[in-house]
C-alpha cells in the first residue's frame, strides 16, 4: 500500500515539475483566441456559432500540444541563459527535477501528437503543421540574435485564431488574418512591458531585447503603440467579419484592460507580474464571452 502511494505521490510531483515548467497556467493567452476564431467562422459559415464537441477536443489539443511544444524548446534552449538569472534559476528545466532527457522526450512527444491531431482535423490543418511547430520554435533562437524576439512571440501566439478558423473552415479568412495581427501586437506589447524585469541582465549577457537596447522609457512607448495597432486591428476583425454590438463591445474592453495594464506599469514595475498574468488573463476570456454572446 505504501509503495502504491509512494508512486502515486511520484507521479503527481512530475505531472506538477512539467506543469510549471511550461507553465501551464499562461495558456490563458492562447486559448481564448482559438475558440473565438471557431466561434465566429462557425457562426459565418453555418448560422451556428457551435462547431462540435469533434472540433472541440481537437482544437484543445492542438492549443495544448503545440504550447507545450513550444515551452519545452525555450526551456531546454535556455538553460544556459535561465541558470544566470535570478527570476528563473529556479525553474524545474534549471534545478533538475526536469532532465535534458526528459525534455527532449516531452518536446517530441508534443510535436508528434500536434502532427496527429492536425491530421484528424483536416487537409490544410495538416500541411500546416509542421510549419507551425517551425514558427513556434523559432522565438527562443531569435532572443539571441535580435531584438524582434518579441514580435516573434506575438506570431506564435497570433496563429491560434489562424489554426482556429482553419479548423473549421478549411481556409484562412481576411478576418482570422485582422485577429490574428491583433494578437499578435497583444502579446509582442506585454512581452515588453514583461521584458523590462530583465532589462539589467539582458544588457550584462548581451541578449537582444528591447529594453535592454532602447531602455525603460522608449519600450513603454513602443509597448503602447503596440497596444493601439492591436485595438485598430480587433476592430478590423470586428467589421471583416460583420460582427454587431457584442463583438464591439469586446474591443471596447479590451481597449480598456491594456489602458488600464499600461497605468499599472507607468506607475510601480514591481506591478509588473500583476498586469501580465492578472489583466491579460481576464481579457482573453472576457473578449471569448462577448463572442459566445454575439454568436448566441
């Protein structure tokens, strides 16, 4: 009995280890905006904004596979980078409760399994998939060589509605491409605010960021206008598609929200954490809300 627990304990701390070493937690950016996408090419195609319990599960998978596959390249990649930094030295992919070995093996595993679903869900979804696991792979070479790591990061990410709309539709849509370019500018704008944590020890180790070559100040500007193409391309989602209040309503939060994140920052950076996980995590789910309301 006791060796039974003892292997059930065993397995939870692992299934814990791998949990924090993708943080799991932060699929919060990435999952709202794969089900918008189904959502609305769903409620344009057929009526109906519901796409299946089929399409659903795929889609989940698909999300959590290729974020899990993602996570797991920059943490194997920049254990070099993560052992030096204080915030992160004590990430799992850093004090060995996670091995290389056992990286390498969740990274191919994700990728193979990313690849099957892909093929269940269709033709195009599948030729696209290992094009995508490219792109996501790419961010961690990027940070090493230039300062774009951050719009790289906001790509990854933007082809969630890209996958989304694909998934249901069979083809990417003038309206995918405006949503995506918004999540996109979302993401690459609170990677910077994000970034500015590290700003210090990126300029020691010559990494390439943009706070750590242009400073505090000229990234919260860039950070900003990010912010602003991200509302002015939501909102060319919103009439692309021909959405009504609902949808507008979203933007109009979402509008809101990265103000909101922005005073945050501007006023204390140790607020940082809390505008990154706290404000973004609430506006992908409640612009998921309003959609479910328009398309209801």
């Amino acid at each position: 009995m006791k060796s039974k627990e003892l292997k059930k304990h065993g397995f939870l701390k692992t299934v814990h280890d791998f949990s924090e070493l993708v943080m799991f937690k932060h699929s919060v950016f990435s999952l709202p905006f794969i089900f918008i996408a189904m959502l609305v090419a769903s409620y344009l195609d057929t009526g109906s904004g519901w796409f299946g319990w089929r399409l659903l599960v795929l889609g989940t998978l698909a999300a959590v596979t290729a974020r899990n596959f993602a996570m797991g390249v920059n943490r194997y990649l920049d254990r070099d980078i993560d052992i030096l930094n204080p915030r992160t030295k004590n990430r799992p992919s850093v004090d060995g409760r996670v091995t290389p070995i056992q990286m390498i093996a969740f990274i191919i595993v994700n990728a193979v399994a990313f690849i099957v679903v892909a093929y269940f869900v269709n033709d195009l979804a599948f030729k696209l998939s290992i094009p995508i696991l490219a792109v996501l792979g790419a961010y961690t070479l990027f940070k090493r060589f230039s300062a774009l790591a951050h719009l790289i990061l906001g790509v990854s990410l933007g082809l969630a509605p890209i996958a989304g709309v694909v998934a249901v539709s069979g083809e990417i849509t003038t309206w995918s491409i405006l949503l995506a370019a918004g999540v996109m500018f979302w993401v690459a704008g609170f990677d910077l605010l994000y970034s500015l944590q590290d700003m210090a020890f990126d300029k020691q180790h010559n990494l390439h960021s943009i706070p750590s070559r242009l400073g505090a100040v000229n990234t919260m500007w860039i950070a900003r206008f990010f912010h602003l193409l991200t509302v002015l391309f939501w909102w060319g989602f919103v009439g692309s598609a021909g959405l009504g209040v609902w949808e507008e309503a979203a933007v109009v939060f979402a509008a809101g929200m990265l103000a909101y994140e922005h005073y945050i920052v501007s006023k204390d950076f140790t607020k940082i954490d809390k505008a990154f996980f706290t404000v973004n995590g609430y506006l992908g789910f409640v612009f998921l809300i309003f959609t479910i309301l328009e398309v209801a």
